[in-house]
C-alpha cells in the first residue's frame, strides 16, 4: 500500500508541474492550440495504460457509450478551462477554486445518484462554499475570467467522477482514459482553427512539458491504484497545493495574502474530510478504477 500512496504522491506532482509548464506560456498561445496539443502528446501514454487483450479502437468503444460521451464532453471543458485558470490566476488560487470538485460531486450524486448525505459532508460542503466566498472576496476584488473558468473546471470534474461512478467497475482503463484525451484533442483541435498560432521552439518546448507530464501522471496514477486501494490514493491530489504555491512563488511572483490563505484552507480542509467520509459511508470507491 505504501508504494501506492507515494506513487499517488509522484501522480499528483506531474499533473502539478504540468500546470506549471502550461501556466508558462502565459497566455502566448491560445487555451484550445495548448489543449490540442497537450491531448495529443498525453495520447503517448495509451500503450502503457493498454493491456494485453486491449485494442486501441477501444479507446473510442464503452459498454456504456452515453457516459463515454459524457467523460468525454467533461474532459474537453476541464482540460480549456483550466488552462485559462492557470493562465489569469495565481497557482494556488486556481487550485483552491478547482478543488471544489469533491464538494461539487457530493451535490451531484444527491442529485443524480440519489445518494444520501449525512449532516457531517452537508456542513463540510457549507465550509467549502464559505473558503470561495473568502478567497473570491465579492465586492472587494476584482473578479475575472479566470475565477469563472476555474470553478466550471472543478464542476465538469465533478460531472465526469459521477459519470464514472454510473460507469461501474467492469469498463476498461483504456476507454477511461480514452474519454478524457479524445474529447479535449477534437474540441481543442476545431476551436484552435479560427486563430491558429504556430508554435515556436520555446513554447513547443512548454507544450511538451505541459502534455508528457499528463500523460506520466495518467500511468502513475494507474500503477497508484493498483498497489493501493483508491480511497488511499485519492487524498494525494491535495499535495499539488504545495507544489502550486511553491510554483506560484519562485516561478510566477505570486504572493497570497492571509484571507485568502484561510480561503483555501477552508476549501482543502471540507474537499478532504468529505474523500474521508465518502470512504466511510459509499461503497464506491471499491468499485471505481481511477483513471
């Protein structure tokens, strides 16, 4: 299991430099030329995630195709959206705002799911919503594009976790992967026409940082959950904050003041207690391969 868990650790730090090689390009390039290009390197790392038996055609075939769609519409705008996140704001905000996903998710699979919530993960989604509240600061601050695009990301996310909770255990790791590359390469690949930017060496070089490391951090994260359960390996995801303020500093001159330090760790603090009690009150987390 400890293997898993600091695989999950090393998962976790490659998505986080990756977002820091895509932050890079500050803008230069547009959101959907970097998605394109970004799905297509990450499309590198199907040969490892691909089992024996596999085909590669069944990175577009699904035992449920509705919810492939939906794995696949969710990547897209997750994938866009967080690049123009990371490119307006700090690191470290955009992290906190995207880490709404747990919290999103619990309210989604109320709703979809018909899951019952106890009044412990209701009160963590109220704190949740309380920390973007204090990091958004309404009124005070100016709010962006970037703010709008972070939370959208953290809500599509959402939508593509409950998607792969209806999906069940018995789709392959190929198709799941398969979703998440394809939708963000097409929809990126027709949008990026209208003002296609040709790269130059700098930016092909952050392109390629940006999109390899996705792709490793998928294998990571295949080869994470298979020495550990998923419910160990998930709380990982909350280390990329270290690496985004450490980022944001060193790398990008962001400075975060105390309100907006106690913003996050509210929204951290609710999104893990609310992996914690889900691990304890759903069975999902048996049942789901983490990809």
């Amino acid at each position: 299991m400890f293997k898993g868990v600091m695989l999950g650790f090393a998962c976790y730090a490659a998505y986080a430099i990756s977002d820091a090689f895509v932050k890079s390009l500050h803008g230069s390039l547009p959101a959907y030329e970097a998605v394109f290009f970004g799905a297509v390197l990450m499309l590198s790392a199907l040969p490892f995630i691909r089992k024996p038996e596999d085909r590669y055609l069944d990175v577009f075939h699904a035992r449920k195709p509705r919810l492939w769609w939906i794995r696949a519409i969710t990547g897209a705008i997750c994938n866009i959206t967080s690049v123009i996140a990371f490119t307006a704001l700090p690191m470290a905000e955009a992290f906190a705002l995207i880490f709404l996903l747990p919290i999103f998710v619990t309210l989604l699979s109320v709703i979809f799911l018909k899951e019952h919530v106890g009044w412990r993960r209701w009160s963590a989604v109220i704190v949740g919503f309380i920390g973007v509240l204090v990091v958004l600061r309404p009124g005070f601050r100016v709010l962006g594009p970037g703010h709008l695009a972070a939370m959208t990301c953290g809500l599509s996310g959402a939508v593509s976790v409950v998607a792969l909770r209806m999906a069940g255990p018995h789709e392959k790791r190929i198709s799941l992967y398969g979703a998440g590359v394809i939708g963000p390469l097409v929809s990126g690949g027709v949008l990026m026409l209208p003002a296609f930017v040709w790269p130059d060496l700098h930016q092909w070089s952050l392109l390629a940082g940006y999109g390899l490391l996705a792709g490793l951090a998928g294998v990571l994260l295949m080869l994470a959950t298979h020495h550990a359960p998923a419910n160990r390996v998930a709380p990982a995801q909350y280390s990329q904050m270290l690496w985004a303020i450490g980022f944001g500093y060193w790398l990008f001159g962001d400075h975060l003041d105390w309100p907006m330090l106690i913003g996050i760790a509210l929204i951290l603090g609710s999104g893990l207690f609310t992996l914690v009690r889900e691990e304890q009150v759903t069975s999902w987390w048996r049942r789901t391969k983490m990809v």
